[in-house]
C-alpha cells in the first residue's frame, strides 16, 4: 500500500528568532498565512489515502501538530522523543508502517518546502511510487533543475536512463558546493539539486539499514515491535537517544549509489518551483520587494532612509524597525529578542543560536 510520510522534526535555527524550540518552522504561519505543515499536508490530495499521510516530529511538538493538523489520524503522528538525524526518522518511520504491512510503500517528504506547480509535484512522486512497484529494490530520490548556482543545496548528479521509466541511474551525490563548483555542476547538465524526498519500500531500506547501519537497525525494529503497546514511549526513551546521529544522505543513499548494498539508487525529474524555506534569504524570496529591494513580511512596520536590499521582518505590526544607510541585512524583531544579520551570512544564523544557548541557557530559544 501506497504511504506519505512527512518529515517535521527540524528545529528551524536559520530562521531564530521567529522560529524557536516551542514553536518550530514548520507551524509558523509563513506561507501566505497558513503554516509551512499545512501546506505540505494539502499538497497531497489525491495521492494517496489520508489514512496513510503520517507525520515525524519530535515528540515535544505533537500536540502543534494535531493543532495543525486536526484531521490526522490519532496512530498517524510518530513522536522521537529526541531528533537523531533524518537516517533514524526515516528508519523509525519505515518500521512503523511495514509492522501492519510488509509491502508498504514510503513517500518521504518534507515540511518546510513551497513547491509550485503541484501537479507536477504529484505526478513525480506517483512517478517514483510506480518505479518502486516495478523494481522493489530501488531506492527513489527526486532531482530539482537548478535554476541558479546554489551553494546551500546538495546535488545529484545523473547517469544513464531507465529504460521505460521517468528515472535516471545516480552517479553520485555531491555536498553543498562552493559557487565556482556549482558553476560546474550547471555548465555539464547532469546535476540536479537534491531535494531531500525519497520513495522506496519498507522492507527495503530497513534491510539496506541493516546492512549499513545494523546496531540502529536492530533498535529500530525493537521500538516498531512494542509500538501498538504500553511499553512503546519506555522503550522510545531508552533506545532512541543511543542511536548513532547521523542523515539518510550519509547513512543510505551515497553507500547505496556506490553499489555497497544490493539495492540500487534513482533519480527522478521533478519539474517545479522548488523552494527549501531553510533561512531567511529563502523566505525573503516569498515577500514583496520594494522599488529599493528591500523585502518586507505582511506585517513589518519599517521606515526606510537610503536603505537597499534588506529582509525585514516582525512579529509585531505595531513596532517600527527604521534604518539608515543599511544595505543587504536581515532585521527579525520579535517581542524578547532583535537579530541583525547581513545577508551574506544568513546561513550562519545556526552559529549564533549556539552563541546564545551557550550565554542565555534556553531563554531566548
């Protein structure tokens, strides 16, 4: 049977100080007003049967999810009790779904991304479930066309065509690049960017876990045994925290696509508008922009004097943020905490947030 699970266990620090521990991203109302987990769930209609859409999130964050989400069937929310990499969220996932059915089929996709069209979306990820039927022991990622040099993303570079299929044989996957190496990747047309969506069996990326990753492997499939029962939340609470920290990139798909296991690794084309609301730079990219570049959420007050190219954003549209002479920064205002930040270094925000815990404890997390 045909399955969805969404991921929603980030913590969002790029986007601190909007997005903080007890209110995560993915529930932030930045996507025209609805939550970035709102519209990942909708994007799905149709897919699949609502019965089958799960989410994974920390466990701390499962009752916003059933706020978001009130439609969710109660058994459809898989809580860790701490985050360990997307290696064990997808493992704990893929466990959890094949225990009542050792044939199921896994989309895994994520909730911090805007994608347009999604038919488009739809029809790759249906593309991917038929190549998984076809060949069980196919592992299915999915290739963004770059539209630019990105240096924030992983690539995917692809090989020879599947014939009669929509997927391609991966060569190999490549880390975040600098920009004269992303530069590269475009000129040769074989790179997509690696957008972090997976399709595959069950029973097949547990096995290749058990391959690769055998001691979390084996815990895993503990917790999936005793999950239906009272001893699930004890034993989650002890075996998860052990479990070896580390993302299915590293753990699955790269050993897999160097013919490490018997499975082998695929991409599809997944022509949209693809955008990974990872850091302010990219949210900025879903504002307004005024005639000076500057980019304003819905609710900024600001006043602007001989200022270009900034991200303003507040969580208070009664609060004026002004400025002079300021060009390419970041301002987020938010009720306890200002964060300025030039654009350039908007991925580092995630350092700072480690600054701040260091200095303040969890106040201002």
């Amino acid at each position: 049977m045909r399955n969805v699970v969404i991921l929603a266990g980030g913590s969002g620090t790029r986007l601190w100080p909007l997005s903080r521990a007890d209110k995560p991203k993915q529930v932030l109302p930045l996507a025209a007003g609805n939550s970035l987990l709102r519209v990942a769930y909708n994007r799905l209609q149709g897919l699949v049967d609502p019965a089958n859409i799960y989410v994974c999130t920390v466990a701390a964050h499962t009752e916003l999810v059933r706020e978001e989400l009130p439609e969710l069937g109660e058994h459809n929310i898989i809580g860790e009790p701490v985050g360990r990499d997307t290696a064990n969220a997808v493992g704990l996932a893929s466990a959890v779904v094949a225990r009542n059915d050792p044939d199921a089929v896994l989309a895994i996709v994520g909730s911090d991304h805007l994608i347009t069209p999604e038919a488009e979306f739809r029809a790759a990820i249906e593309n991917g479930f038929d190549l998984v039927e076809q060949r069980p022991r196919s592992l299915v990622t999915f290739g963004i066309e770059p539209t630019h040099p990105h240096t924030g993303l992983g690539y995917v570079e692809r090989g020879d065509p599947i014939e009669g299929t929509a997927a391609y044989v991966v060569d190999r996957f490549r880390e975040k690049p600098d920009r004269a190496t992303a530069e590269e990747y475009l000129a040769t047309g074989r790179f997509w960017w690696n957008s972090g969506m997976f399709v595959w069996r069950a029973e097949t990326v547990l096995s290749v876990l058990d391959a690769l990753l055998p001691e979390s492997a084996a815990q895993l499939r503990k917790v999936a045994s005793v999950w239906d029962s009272a001893e699930r939340d004890a034993t989650l609470a002890e075996i998860y925290p052990t479990l070896r920290k580390i993302s299915v990139d590293y753990a699955v798909m790269e050993p897999a696509s160097q013919g490490k296991v018997d499975a082998d690794v695929v991409v599809v084309p997944m022509p949209v508008h693809w955008l990974d609301v990872g850091s302010w730079a990219a949210l900025a990219g879903t504002y307004e922009v005024d005639a000076e570049g500057n980019r304003h959420d819905g609710s900024a007050l600001s006043c602007l004097l001989d200022s270009h190219d900034n991200v303003i954003v507040t969580d208070d549209p009664n609060h004026l943020i002004a400025a002079v002479g300021l060009r390419g920064h970041i301002i987020v205002h938010t009720h306890d905490v200002t964060m300025v930040c030039p654009l350039a270094d908007g991925e580092r925000v995630k350092d700072l947030v480690a600054v701040v815990q260091s200095d303040h404890a969890d106040r201002y997390l």
